[in-house]
C-alpha cells in the first residue's frame, strides 16, 4: 500500500473556523492531514511565538487538536510533538479576507507558512479576499490542486506560496497567475474611545 504524505494544516482564525474545516477535508484526499490551529482567532499576531508562558495542547478530536498559542506556535509544536512524522506539506488557511502587499507582514495566516519554510518544509497560504459570504469550496479546490503540484515537484528551497483568490464561485474563477508581493496603504485609522468610567482607549485600524 502507497503510504500517504502527512500534511499539516493551520491558520490564524482558529480551529473552529469554517476555512480550515473545508482546507483540512480537502488535504485528507491527498494525504494523512491534521489540523493544528489557534484555540480562538489569532489574527494579526504577524510570526509571534509565544516565550512568555507554556503552551497547552487539546486533542479536539482525531487529527485535530487545539493549542493556546499563535500560528507559528502551532506549525512548531505541530511539527516537532504532535505528527507521526515531519510533514511533506504544510497549508495555512483559508483565511477570511486576502493578504496582499504589507499584509503578510502582519499575517498570523502567512507566518505560518513562513514558519514551514524556514524550516525547508514546502509550505503555502490560502485567502479569500471578500468580507462575507466566503466561497470555502472554491478556494479548498485550488488548495488541492496547488497542494498536489507541491506534494508532487516540491517547492524551491526557502520558498512559499501566498494564493489569494477572490470571494467567487468555482466556475467564476478562470486561471491561476504567479506574480510579486505588491504594497498596499494603509489609512492607519486610530479610534480614541472611552469606558463607562472616563478611561480613556485606542482602537487600531487598517
């Protein structure tokens, strides 16, 4: 019998979020995955790992455990103390919303496909650039499709994917394009608020 590649799954949104439900059905008709992603939404947390404090690791269910840190906590534990064996692939997402340009800087989603890399593993980043409504099912088919070239060629040593896709049907989508990192602008819109006490507070926005 063919043995099957193990494939690690992640993300920034947690590891209840509907994209790594439909990323991690999709890797299981390729390989051996599992799921080792943030117990609550850890976006923005850029590649943090967590020193300051120990880890906790929860085994939701088979294939599919929970850990109390960020991404690249979990490609970390996920690669070193939980596998059966180094992963031939590692996929994060599908993110909810794109990160294009200085985004991946602050990425949880693309630090953990940051993290594969450095450590020689081929790795790529799943997004749909929309703000509702998400397409999981189209952008779970091209993770397959972009999975099996990985898992079959490899990827160039210290190289990663970053694949956004738009917030479209399947059959809406008519190609796949390589390009470069682009720059985006931000407003760096800062709101000042106050609590019922009169403290005052800074919410961040892009």
């Amino acid at each position: 019998m063919t043995r099957r590649a193990v494939i690690l799954v992640t993300n920034d949104d947690g590891v209840h979020s509907q994209g790594i439900i439909a990323l991690f059905r999709a890797m299981k008709e390729l390989g051996d995955a599992y799921i080792v992603a943030p117990d609550r939404e850890r976006s923005a947390v850029s590649h943090a790992l967590t020193m300051h404090r120990p880890l906790k690791v929860e085994e939701l269910r088979e294939h599919v455990y929970a850990v109390n840190g960020t991404p690249t906590d979990c490609v970390a534990i996920g690669v070193n103390k939980i596998l059966p064996e180094r992963p031939a692939l590692i996929v994060s997402g599908i993110n909810k919303g794109g990160n294009i340009g200085d985004d991946i800087t602050y990425s949880g989603t693309v630090s953990a496909a940051i993290e594969g890399a450095i450590m020689g593993i081929p790795s790529f980043a799943v997004s749909i650039a929309g703000e509702k409504n998400f397409h999981f099912d189209a952008a779970a088919y091209y993770s397959i499709e972009i999975a099996k070239y990985a898992l079959e060629k490899s990827l160039p040593y210290d190289t990663l994917l970053n694949v956004n896709l738009p917030n479209v049907k399947k059959e809406n989508i008519h190609g796949v394009k390589f390009t470069r990192q682009g720059k985006r602008i931000y407003d760096n819109a800062i709101q000042e608020t106050y609590d019922p006490k009169g403290e005052k507070h800074f919410w961040i926005g892009g």
